[in-house]
C-alpha cells in the first residue's frame, strides 16, 4: 500500500498563532501545550484540530493500551493519537478523508521525530477496509460537530455521520482489537452490546482537571481481562 498524501494544502487553513486564530478557538489557545507538549516547535492545526484533537496525555494512555505491531488510526485528523502510536506500535496506518488535516498529521509528526513510521492515507476508512491489515484499530470517528452533548444520551448508530454501530461491524473485518473513542455521553449498554452475547467490553472515563471528558472502549484482546476480573 503506498500513501497518497500530497501536502498541497494552502497553509492559510491551518492556524499556528494566536493573532491569527479565529475569535471562537481562542478559548483553546491556553490549552495548546496540553494538546501537544511540542506545540511551540511549529505544530499545525486546522480549525476543526483544536477542538478534536486527543490531548496528549490521553493519546500517550491509550498508545499503551494499544501497542502492538500493526495499528490502524482511522479517523487521524492532525495526528495527536498517531504520534503516540508511533511511540508504542510498530508501524501506524494514519487514514484521513481531509487533505489538511492528513498534511498537519504528517507535519507534526515529523516534529516529533516519528514520521518515518506512519503511513498517511487519503481517503475514505469505510471504503480502504477491504485492503486493510492491521492487529489493532483506533477508532476516532466524527461526533456529528460541536452539538454531540446537547442530546442527552449520545446514540452511535444515529449521531455518528456513518453510522457508528456499522462502522465497529466493518472494523471487524480487520480485527476484533477495536478501541473506540466516543462522547462522555455515550449510550453505554449500546457500546457495551457492540461486543457480542459473552464478551466483555472495558470501557474508561477520561477526565481531565477533575472532569469527566471522554470515553474510550476496548474491546477484543485489548480488554485487561485481568483488571475486569478483580473488579467485578
Ligand atoms: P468531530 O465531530 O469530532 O469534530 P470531525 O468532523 O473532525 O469530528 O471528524 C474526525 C476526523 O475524521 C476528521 O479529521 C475528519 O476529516 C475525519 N473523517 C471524517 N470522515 C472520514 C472518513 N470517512 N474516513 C476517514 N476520515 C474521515
């Protein structure tokens, strides 16, 4: 498989100060060292970035659980999850259907010196799956924009553009080490079926300066079997 990334992207999407931040991301500019600790070294993100992006503490916690030879980061955006891969995995598949955001990937991954062990793709996962082969698969996907936590109750199937219970089935195709990264107000019996009648399913809370943020659920060989049963 060879990476279709081409970084002809004009930078003036991507935004790297805070003069030249939108008014509405301002809020995020405090935050730029906790997203990336190498922000100062010339990191790029695009609009969409500083809100989605995986802080980096989080991304290095679930770089650990995940580690292994080959691992699939489907949804990468500007890269904040597969940098971290990089560091614990083998080799990383970083798939993006946005041509700046697959250009900030790779440039920032570059800062952080792993570059060389990312594959970059253009285009869309839920069609590459057939020609994918990996241990494990990170799945990031779109929340449906910015108003994800006003429904009470975040519905996978109907609140992720592609259909997030589709998207985990087709995943399977590739492995059953799926994590997946979803809203704190996720429906949890929903994640928790997507493992099937007797298989467990290990879901974390990620909170951050003491609140709740995001959930991440394992599943297949990455559940800690171990921790799930001394806690039961
Ligand atoms: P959010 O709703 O969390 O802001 P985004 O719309 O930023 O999510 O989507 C998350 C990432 O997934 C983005 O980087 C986007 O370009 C990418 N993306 C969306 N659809 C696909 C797809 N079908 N295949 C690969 N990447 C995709």
């Amino acid at each position: 498989m060879s990476s279709s990334f081409q970084s002809t992207t004009p930078e003036k999407r991507v935004h790297c100060s805070a003069e030249t931040m939108p008014d509405f991301l301002k809020k995020y500019w405090t935050q730029r060292s906790i997203l990336f600790t190498k922000y100062k070294e010339g990191i790029l993100m695009d609009e969409e970035g500083w809100y989605s992006v995986t802080p980096e503490d989080v991304a290095i916690h679930i770089a650990e659980r995940c580690r292994c030879d080959i691992i699939i980061d489907a949804f990468c955006g500007v890269g904040g999850n597969a940098i971290q891969f990089a560091f614990t995995c083998h080799q990383v598949i970083a798939i993006d259907i946005d041509e700046t955001k697959l250009m900030c990937a790779k440039h920032n991954a570059m800062i952080y010196g792993v570059a060389d062990r990312i594959e970059f793709i253009l285009g869309d996962y839920l069609k590459l799956i057939p020609k994918l082969k990996a241990d494990v698969v990170f799945l990031s996907p779109p929340w449906g924009g910015p108003n994800y936590l006003s429904a009470k109750t975040f519905d996978i199937k109907t609140m992720i553009p592609m259909d997030g219970e589709k998207l985990y089935r087709e995943s399977l195709k590739i492995t059953n080490n799926i994590a997946y990264y979803l809203p704190r107000n996720v429906n949890i019996q929903q994640i928790t079926n997507l493992a099937g009648r007797g298989n467990t399913c290990e879901i974390q809370e990620v909170y951050i300066n003491g609140k709740l943020k995001t959930m991440v659920a394992y599943y297949g060989e990455l559940v800690d079997m171990d921790f799930c049963e001394n806690n039961a």
